[in-house]
C-alpha cells in the first residue's frame, strides 16, 4: 500500500479516538447523532475530553475513526481547529470508512475498527498507538503512561482504575506489580475492582503481530469474517496479548465515569453539581470545547437559581434548582427544572415542572410535570428530539435497554 500521507513526519505516537460506534445504550440521544458528539455539561460535547486530555499531554498526532452518524461530529471538530489540531502536517485527521483496500469498509466492531487503521499506522512509521473510546470522563496526562511503555518494553499498557460500582460492565484486570496476569472481558463474577479505562498504548508491531495471528486462516478480503473473528477486542486482541505478550498496567487516580448509558449520563451531570466530577476549569488542564456564537447567559428578576450551571445563550426566568441549562435555553416565568439536565436551545415553557428529565437539543417541552425526583436505575425520563422540533417522551427501561 503507497503512503497515504506522504509529506507527514513519522510520528513516535498515534492517538487512535474510536467514534464510530452507534452508542445504542443511550438512545434516543444516539437516534439522530454519534455518542461523542452528544452535549456534555452545557457547553461541551463529550469528544471535548479526550482531546483535550490529548493536547494537554502534547500529542498532536489525533486520528479520529468515524463510521455512525458523522456529520455533527464533523461540525464540531471543527478540522481541529477548537484545540488548535488543525495542522498541515500533524494534527487530527478524520478517518471515515472508506473503499480501496482490503482492509476497509465497515467495521464490524471496535477490533475490526484497529485492524482496518494499522496499514495507515506502519505506513506513517508509528512505533506506539494510544486508542481511546470517546464516551468517558477523566484527566490524565498520558506522558508518563507513554514513559512507562518504552521503559518497559510493553507490548501493550493498558490504564486501569478501581472503581465502587458494579465491574461486571467492564474488563476486569487482575495484576502481579505492573504486569498484568488476567483480563475478564465483562464477566458475570468479577475477580476484583479493577478495570480497563479503555485507554490502551499498543506498541504497532505487536499490534500487527496479535492480529496477523488471531486472523490466521480467515480470508482477510471476506470483510464479514474479519469482523466476527476480531470482534471487540476486549474479546480478542487484548486476552491474546496478555497471554502471550508483555503486558503491564498504568493506575491511574482520579474520577473516571463511563457514560455509555443514560443512567451514567445523568449521574455524571449529578456529579458535577455535587463537585465530585471533572473539574471543567482545572489550571493548565481545562476540557476546551468549541465556542458557538451565544450571549451571555440571562437571569431574569423573577429567576431563583441554586446550585446550578448556566451556559451562554440561556435566558433564565423561572426556577432551576441543582440543574445543567444549556446554550440558548430558555426557562420561562412559572417553569420549574429541577436536578435536570437542559441540552440545549430548548424552550421550557411556564407550567411545566420537570424532576430528572434530559431534554435533548430542541426538543419541544409539554406545559406539564413530569419525571421523579429521586428516579431509580432506569428510571430517567428523556425528551427526544424528532427533527420537527416534536418530543418524543422514554421512560424507564425503554431509555437504556441493558
């Protein structure tokens, strides 16, 4: 294969940032948009993290796989423009699915996503790939977790965390020192509390190596058997290396929060109010959205406001209480919000009185109350979007199917 990007300094690292995925769990946010470019705390959507974690950590070199519902993702990525990645010879790159080669097409899932990118990684001379979903909450300076890397001649590192919740959603690593012995990809008993953040830094080599012998027999140029046999490399590519290469972790402290359903997408908002989630505006290390061109935000004489984010563009004339308003929302007189989180541009008009409801951008809010208070698991009250400016009210598990 001839050098896609001929005129490209051969970069050490590569961040690989998986966008493709549908994000079904936390439909009907997903319904009309990719799940990392969903609104996040008003005025970021959630791909705002990684890269913001990534240009902190001085990586310029950001490749960006797309597949589902690219287009507003496209908009706010602006080129790379926000988190000045818009280079000519480095900087974020969007790769799209694409025909021309074996390797591409569609992909089937997150290990078919990496085999179809490395050709273009040898071909740049990459000699580590960080890959990082999209859809999580943290900030971590990933120098030093490509330090450890190179010192110990890993094939892969992968960053883990302990976690209070439930593990059986993730995988789950179990350790001798640094070296990882065990990796249980959601597993119905958990040996520990230790999972997989879903950073990972490959070396390419053994990335080429692992998938060479993992897709050994299968007829590469049949798409589908590449895809079933790869898989989601939780499944595949990481057990395989963890028993056959030298694999080591990376702890990383801190808050970390997947929200890939909508339960976690509400509690990460409650988190924020409660001053337990990221810090937005951390010194040196602040999440860097792209601005849209709103006012100020407004709140009115008859406002009452408390324990709350504002974002630009918000006209605030009713009560909110322990709740995210987002870019040119409007609250009427009368309207109560209540521990409820406002995407965007939305109109919440007197009368209504919502408790734990997502309001998608633009969704028509009814004059009613609705939502519980103090809702349980699956028990989040969302109002779609639907493109004419309509709601579509989910209750419950018809939000967040398991």
């Amino acid at each position: 294969m001839s050098d896609p990007f001929p005129h490209t300094q051969q970069p050490p690292t590569v961040a690989l940032v998986l966008a493709g995925g549908r994000g079904s769990r936390l439909s009907p946010l997903t319904d009309h948009r990719s799940k990392p470019a969903i609104p996040f705390a008003g005025i970021y959507r959630m791909i705002d993290v990684a890269l913001s974690n990534l240009v902190h950590s001085g990586l310029r070199h950001v490749w960006v796989v797309e597949q589902y519902q690219p287009f507003t993702l496209n908009q706010h990525l602006a080129g790379g423009r926000p988190w000045d990645l818009d280079g000519t010879r480095d900087g974020l790159r969007i790769l799209p699915p694409v025909q021309g080669h074996a390797v591409d097409g569609f992909a089937s899932g997150n290990g078919h996503a990496l085999y179809q990118q490395v050709p273009l990684l040898e071909s740049v001379g990459a000699r580590n790939v960080i890959v990082m979903s999209a859809d999580h909450l943290y900030q971590l300076d990933l120098r030093p977790v490509l330090e450890q890397h190179d010192e110990l001649g890993s094939d892969l590192t992968i960053v883990t965390t302990e976690i209070d919740e439930d593990a059986s959603r993730y995988g789950v690593v179990r350790t001798d020192g640094q070296k990882v012995v065990a990796y249980d990809y959601k597993p119905k008993a958990p040996a520990s509390q230790k999972i997989a953040t879903e950073i990972f830094v490959f070396s390419v080599t053994a990335l080429r190596n692992s998938l060479d012998v993992l897709l050994e027999g299968v007829d590469r140029a049949d798409t589908d058997a590449v895809g079933e046999t790869l898989g989601d490399y939780g499944e595949t590519l990481i057990p395989h290396l963890v028993q056959h290469g030298a694999v080591h972790e990376f702890l990383m402290e801190g808050y970390w929060k997947d929200v890939g359903t909508v339960d976690a997408y509400y509690r990460a908002h409650m988190d924020l109010l409660e001053g337990k989630g990221l810090q937005l505006d951390a010194p040196g290390w602040a999440i860097i959205p792209h601005p849209d061109p709103y006012a100020p935000a407004y709140i009115a004489p008859t406002a009452q406001v408390q324990g709350s984010l504002v974002a630009h563009g918000a006209r605030v004339h009713g009560r909110v209480e322990h709740s995210v308003i987002g870019p040119g929302v409007t609250v009427e007189a009368g309207a109560v919000v209540e521990r409820s989180i406002i995407m965007g541009d939305a109109l919440i008009p007197a009368g209504s009185h919502l408790r734990a409801v997502i309001v998608d951008v633009g969704a028509k809010v009814p004059a009613e109350q609705m939502g519980q208070i103090k809702p349980g698991p699956g028990n989040i009250t969302v109002l779609a979007y639907e493109g004419s400016g309509q709601g579509r009210r989910f209750d419950g598990e018809a939000v967040a199917p398991a």
